[in-house]
C-alpha cells in the first residue's frame, strides 16, 4: 500500500516545529511525537520547514535553508523511519525537495500559483495544498484541477482557517464539508487556524488554547487527517511559538481527536 492509500483510510497527523531550529530539536520532537502518534492509532508524519519566506518582519527567523534544512529532514527521515512533509515557496525547490521528502506542502497564499503547483506535481511526490484565507472550500477543486493536469493524482488538502477582519482567522467547518466532496483527504490545521497574523508587533499572535476543540469539531466533521505545530517549550520556539501545542499536550490532543472520531 502506497503512502498515500495509507493516508486515505487511516487517521494520520503532521507535527513538528513550525521552523528547523536544529537537527537536535527535531529528532526530540520527532522521536516523542511519533511515539504519542502510534499509541494513539495515528500515522505520524514528521513536519518541519527549512525556509519560512513568508514570516511577517524582515528581521525574523526563517530557518537554516535548503540544503542544511534536507540534510536534516533526511536524517530525521533515516532515524526514525516516518515519511516527511515541508514546503516551498519557489518552484526550483520542488526537485531537490521531491528527493527526500514524500509531500509537498503547499503554503496557503500560494496555493493559487500555477508554476509552483506543476512543480510539486511534477515531483510525483504527494502534494498537500493548503487553503488561502481569503478562498472557500470548493474554490480549492481549481488548484486541485491544475496538479491533476500535470498527471499527478495524489493531492490533500488543508483548512486552516479564513480571514475575518485584520488579524484574525476564524475556521467555518463548511469548508471542511465541501472539501471532502472532492474525494482527496482534507486535512485540519489546528495550530495555524488559531493564528493571529502579525498581531505581535512584526510576529504573529495567536490562541493554541482553541486547538483541542478544533480538533474535536473537525473530527465530527469526518475528518481524518490532521496538522499541528508542536515543540518541547513554545514560548522558545524560533517560528510560531504563540500558536504552537506544548508536545506536553499532544497526547490531549490526540486523544480529543479520538473520543470525537465518526
């Protein structure tokens, strides 16, 4: 059974720090998440980005770059055997990442960018797009539609939440419905659904306390895939360290996810 057949029909979650902050860090993150993923029944996907070209001040972290940043990812990859996702934001770095990764994440306001799509697809790697803020669930068949043109079948895709004013997401758990009407596995960003963009003086806000009842809306939605940014101590993280789940309330979160399942 391929990857992707996997994640069709069985309860999976993408965790890790938002950033790569250090090959140390991701193999703590990787190595307790996957452990508290299996005891609770999901596959565990390890997730981290090499490069964050969208943070909202100049002066902020972006992570150690592409080559360092797949150095790392493979030998989290090697040492703990669990399948990886990170993203990309230019279409030269589909190739390269395609080699170690097995998906590729779209980020959400480049979900419309046709070039960076076909690239993905051209991976032949699994490719996750995430839903912009500003679009509705079923506007996410076109950028769907363009990674299927490019004969790539094996597409996820991810709510994680909808502009409502300045600074401020909230989710509409319709989306999640009509997604799913497109027959692909429709995942739950339940970290970056409680962001608050740029609320923090140049960095961006947010309430992670909300996450254990998306996690428990969404499972009743039928959802079966899931995303969260995790880290040992938040309030240090390098990237989105205010809407991050402590790995202390990861099993919390699993386990909400579970009692709520259809």
């Amino acid at each position: 059974m391929t990857l992707y057949e996997t994640l069709k029909n069985n309860l999976f979650i993408m965790a890790g720090p938002c950033v790569i902050e250090s090959k140390d860090i991701c193999f703590e993150i990787a190595e307790r998440a996957k452990e508290i993923s299996e005891k609770y029944g999901f596959t565990y996907i390890f997730k981290a980005s090499f490069d964050k070209a969208n943070r909202t001040s100049a002066s902020s972290f972006r992570g150690t770059g592409l080559e360092k940043g797949l150095e790392i990812l493979q030998a989290v990859k090697d040492k703990f055997n669990v399948p990886i996702v990170t993203d990309i934001h230019e279409s030269y770095q589909a190739e390269p990442v395609g080699k170690v990764c097995d998906i590729i994440q779209i980020p959400a306001f480049l979900c419309r960018q046709t070039d960076l799509l076909l690239a993905a697809a051209a991976t032949k790697k699994i490719v996750n797009i995430k839903k912009a803020q500003f679009l509705s669930g079923l506007d996410m068949k076109y950028p769907l539609e363009k990674v299927y043109a490019a004969e790539n079948k094996q597409v996820m895709l991810t709510e994680r939440g909808t502009m409502f004013g300045y600074g401020n997401l909230v989710v509409d758990f319709r989306n999640l419905i009509d997604m799913q009407k497109i027959n692909v596995p429709v995942i739950m960003d339940l970290t970056h659904s409680t962001q608050k963009p740029g609320a923090l003086d140049g960095k961006s806000g947010g309430n992670p306390e909300y996450a254990p009842y998306l996690a428990a809306a969404s499972s009743a939605c039928g959802i079966r895939g899931f995303f969260a940014e995790t880290h040992p101590e938040p309030a240090k993280a390098l990237s989105d360290g205010a809407n991050m789940v402590s790995l202390d309330d990861f099993p919390k979160l699993l386990e909400n996810i579970k009692k709520h399942s259809i």
